[in-house]
C-alpha cells in the first residue's frame, strides 16, 4: 500500500497566493508543487502521481482555460479545481463542461477548498482504477490471434458456435477450440462475462436504429 500523501498541484501567477495555498495543504497533510504560469507547469516532470491541480483562470500567457484544454488533448487524469478572483457564469459553466471538478472564487474558504481536494482525489482514484481495468482488457485482447479475435467479435454479438463456423468457414469443432482459448485469455469464466468485458471496453457493436 502507498502511503504517500498526495501531490496538489498550484499554478497561479500570484506569489502571496501560491505562499498561503502552500502552507495550508502541507498543514493538511499533503505534498505541494507550486507553479507561477501555466508554461512552468507543463515543463515539469512527465510523471503523474496522485493528486489534483488548483488552476488560476487569468494568468499572463496561456491562461487556465487554455491549460486546461491542452491537458484534456494529452489525456492528463489529475481533475482540475479552478481558483479565480474574475470568474463569471459563463467560465464556470464552460469549465466544468470541459470536465473541471470544481471552481471556485477567490478568497475561498478553507473548508471548501479542502472538500473540493477531498472530490478531485476521489475523481483521480476513480479514473485511475477505470484506466488500469481497461489497460488490462486490452493487454489480454492482444494475446487473441487474429482468428480468435474474429471469433471474439461474434461471440459477443451471440452468435452461436455453429453459426459462427459458418460466418468463417470452419468447423464447429474448430470454432470451440478458439472459444476455449479466447475464454482463457480474456480471463472470462463464462459467455456472459465476456459480454460483459466486451462492454467495459467499449467493443459491443451499436445497436441498430430502426426507421
């Protein structure tokens, strides 16, 4: 088990802030990086620990709005918290629609600070674990060769055996034989497992949309 705090990331162009925002959250147990522009955030070490980012909305340069975006583009899971002292409505909503966890003004109160972290590391742990189960789909699908894989796709659409020797030209025979491997491989104890694997990961075909 790791016991190590999490890491809360401040970027916000005022200094006084990032001061304050520090020694509170390290009195709160948590490990602290703090950043005075967008630009010095993204050249920080690649790695991604547990943790969350309390973001400035107005900063010189490329703002929290724009931080923000490009870190949905490289697929960043730290939840981001917006700090502002100039937000309005129309921020707000286009923030939390892009998939920020909370925004909040300045000053904010400690208290809410504090619960809004509290959120953002639930989100991040949540994510994390969504992430690693879908990591390890996708390892166990790789190990499919390319027949079982055809044979995987329609199991998951039902078809039964037979039907299935039929859509690819082989035996029945042959097609339990690659259902058996297919089972192993993807870990599944049972068809409805596996369908229900398969749905996980996004693979089911879409439904047909009738007239």
């Amino acid at each position: 088990m790791n016991d190590t705090p999490p890491l809360i990331h401040i970027v916000d162009d005022e200094a006084a802030l990032r001061t304050a925002l520090s020694r509170l959250l390290t009195a709160s147990g948590y490990r602290v990086a703090s950043y005075e522009s967008a630009a010095q955030f993204l050249d920080r070490p690649g790695n991604e620990e547990p943790g969350c980012i309390l973001l400035d909305v107005n900063m010189p340069g490329l703002s929290g709005l724009q931080l923000q975006e490009h870190l949905g583009k490289i697929r960043s899971r730290l939840p981001i918290i917006f700090l502002t002292g100039h937000g309005d409505i129309t921020m707000s909503v286009r923030a939390i629609k892009a998939g920020a966890e909370n925004f909040l003004a300045k000053p904010v109160a400690q208290t809410d600070l504090i619960d809004a972290i509290q959120c953002a590391l639930q989100r991040y742990h949540a994510t994390h674990a969504e992430h690693a189960q879908q990591d390890a789909l996708q390892r166990r699908f790789a190990l499919l060769t390319a027949r079982e894989k055809e044979v995987f796709a329609l199991l998951i659409q039902g078809l039964l055996n037979k039907q299935i020797a039929h859509e690819l030209g082989n035996t029945e025979r042959t097609v339990k034989a690659h259902r058996h491997s297919i089972m192993e491989k993807m870990e599944a104890k049972s068809l409805a497992e596996l369908v229900a694997l398969a749905s996980r990961a996004g693979w089911l075909p879409a439904p047909a949309v009738s007239d």
